[in-house]
C-alpha cells in the first residue's frame, strides 16, 4: 500500500515551497522518523521525514516549486528487504517496486525520452550538452544535475577520443557559472530593495572604547562559564545596551503603519545571522527581563538551529530592533540597511587597537565603530544621535547596564 507524503503548511502567508535536496534515493528503504528531503521556502527551510517505514519513491525532482498539500513522495510500506543497508541490494528492489514509468529508455537519441530530472534538463539547455550521451547515475539511471554539470566541464562526450592538451597550455575553464536564486535568496533580495524604497534611510556613527567590557569579560569569564555553561560574550552587552536606550529614545521602538505610529512597549531584539543559504534574523524575545547569561544562550541556540538549518518561521518574527555584526567578517565601516517594518538596525564592526586623545594624552585603546541606520520618517536625527550615544554609554561603562544609572 503506497502513503504519500505531502508538503506540509510552514505559515499563515506560504502558499508554495521548492523541493532543494533530496537526502534519500529513489527505491531506497526508509524507516518511519527519517528526513527524506529539504523544502525551502522564500522564508525558511525545512526538513521533511517520512511518517511510514518502505521503500521511497520520489513524485518531484529537486528545484520542482510545489504548492502545499502537493505531494511529493510515496512509500511502498512493508518491512525492509534482505540486505536493504546493502546500495546494490537496495537499488534491485527499488528497481521492482516503482511505476512502470521506470521502464524508460535512457539511451534513446531523443532528448525528450531521456530520463533526467528538470533542473538537470534546464542546465543542459544552458550549457548545450547533449542528454543523449549523458550517462545518469541517478536511480533508474536518471540524469541528475551532477551528472550534467560533470558532462559539461568534461571533454565532448560526442568524440571518440579526449582532446590531449598541449605540454604547458592552461586547463580551459567556464568563464561563468549560472543558478538560480533560492527561494530564500529571492525573498532576501526583494526585502533589502523595499527597505531602500519604503524608508528614509539615515545612518549615523560614533565609535566605542571596549576597554572596560574587554577587561570585564575576561575577570569574570572564568565564574561565568562554571556558574552558567556559556561564556559571557560581547553580544549580550549590546543587546542589554540597546535594550537600554530603546528605553530612553522609544521613538526607535516604534514603526509606521499606514498613516499610524505604532510604539512598542516590548524589547524583542533581532540578530543577524549569516547561513550558507543568506542572512536570517532570529529574534531574542523580552531582552528586558533575561540575564546576561540568558541571552547568550538563546543565542548560541539559534546559532545550532541556523547550522542545521532547523530555523522555524516564529524563531523569525516579531523583532522590533536588530543588530548585526559584520566585525566577525573584519568589517571596519558599514552602513545596515534597515529590516522593515522596523525603525532601527545597530551595525557592529572590528576592534581595532587605535590611538585615541584621552585625559589630554594618546593612548592606544581597542576601538570599535558603531553605526546606526534609522527611518529618518519617523526618528529624527537627535534622537538617533541621542539612541547612538546612550549605546556607547552604556558599552563604555557597563556598570550601568547592571544599575540603570
């Protein structure tokens, strides 16, 4: 008896997902609690496993856009064949148990009876590589997408015999490569261009001597990590900083909707977080009432998730303030582009040992710049100097973040 499995909804405002990699093989055997495949939406990816133990069979190829509730797999339940966690016993099988479809020619000299998958077809369309003198390695031996990007960097697979470069003469390679856009990616790159449209986009600077949080961090580091498991970073003490002037300026906790100003009341600070797939932003929720050692476990948490790519849409929403830190990058200066519908973003840079005039003298310090984009819509340029200021305050004393002073 054949179970389909089927796209699940992953939120309110997705209609569709896109089928990125299967983890599985067509006519494997799989049992029930497996991931099978990785969908990705324009917000998220998210990891699908079968709920019944049998042999697979795949309904999509990868790069297929399905809409939710499209199924995508079924399994053949029953128990596992003898010698299933053997490939070669395990393709026989899977051989025997799919569709008749299976039974296509894959040497045909038509490219529209050649087995391959439509990411594959639509590389080869790009590269001009024959489908007919590709060899699949994919189950049934469909054409996959390796086997053509391997087709296409290889010699002709039309001639007899591979040309022989000459002694000395560089090795030819493609000038460009093409892809397409991630669902993720596109969504990235919709929501950076809006920001620039829909915001008055103003950045200010100042710079912060990280002398005291630096000396801080490394008296207390060692109680720290035995009292609390995790070590006391910098990213709690500007989340704590910004948590404090949000306070103070709360024009900055505030948005536009419509012809309305709605300010919040709540201190649900968004942290930028760079993936193999783009930037997420994950949202530490009520920074106000969370320790220092708190803080820096939820992060160290959506740090595994974004690893895993385990990312739920609710770990994405709902921030109301965010800061990024391209200083882990060796990022000197930036100017943040805002993530809408928020008001602020606080960018991180560097430390950098500088010499700075202070108490009348030059003394080298280790300094980092800050910078502050805002919606000069809504924030004016003394209460962003202002919010800036507060920041630095509080980063160059920290004492005050334990005090409210």
């Amino acid at each position: 008896m054949a179970h389909e499995i089927k796209i699940p909804s992953v939120g309110e405002s997705i209609l569709s997902a896109t089928l990125g990699t299967w983890h599985k093989n067509e006519g494997d055997y799989v049992n029930a609690g497996e991931v099978i495949l990785t969908i990705e939406t324009d917000k998220i990816s998210t990891e699908l496993e079968s709920d019944k133990s049998g042999i697979l069979k795949h309904l999509a190829a990868e790069g297929d856009e399905l809409d939710i509730g499209a199924p995508v797999a079924s399994i053949e339940e029953g128990e596992a064949p003898e010698g299933a966690g053997d490939s070669n016993s395990t393709s026989s099988a899977a051989e025997e148990s799919v569709s008749s479809s299976a039974a296509e020619v894959v040497g045909e000299s038509s490219p529209d009876s050649v087995k391959v998958t439509p990411v594959a077809r639509k590389i080869a369309e790009d590269e001009g590589v024959d489908l007919s003198t590709v060899s699949g390695t994919g189950a049934g031996g469909k054409i996959t997408k390796a086997d053509v990007l391997d087709a296409a960097s290889g010699p002709d697979s039309g001639s007899s015999e591979a040309p022989v470069a000459k002694p000395g003469a560089p090795a030819a390679e493609k000038r460009t490569t093409r892809k397409k856009m991630s669902p993720l990616r596109k969504k990235i790159a919709t929501h950076l261009v809006n920001a620039q449209q829909t915001s008055a986009i103003l950045t200010t600077f100042n710079e912060c001597d990280m002398t005291e949080i630096m000396e801080l961090r490394k008296r207390v580091q060692e109680d720290f990590v035995k009292r609390h498991g995790v070590k006391l970073g910098f990213m709690s003490f500007f989340i704590k900083a910004v948590v404090d002037a949000l306070k103070a300026v709360p024009s900055v906790n505030a948005q536009i909707e419509g012809d309305e100003i709605v300010e919040n009341h709540f201190f649900d600070v968004g942290v930028a977080v760079g993936t193999d797939k783009g930037l997420m932003v994950p949202v530490v929720r009520d920074c106000d009432q969370k320790t220092f050692a708190q803080i820096e476990q939820d992060i160290i948490d959506y740090a595994t998730k974004a690893r895993e790519g385990s990312m739920g849409l609710p770990d994405l929403q709902g921030g109301v303030f965010t800061i990024t830190n391209g200083g882990i990058y060796g990022s000197l200066l930036s100017t943040p582009i805002l993530n809408p519908p928020q008001s602020g973003i606080l960018g991180m840079h560097s430390i950098q040992q500088r010499p700075i005039a202070l108490n009348g003298e030059v003394v080298i310090r280790p300094m980092m710049y800050l910078a502050l984009s805002y919606d000069h819509r809504i924030v004016d340029g003394k209460e962003a100097v202002t919010f800036l200021v507060r920041v630095k305050d509080c980063l160059e004393h920290p004492e005050r973040l334990l005090v409210g002073a």
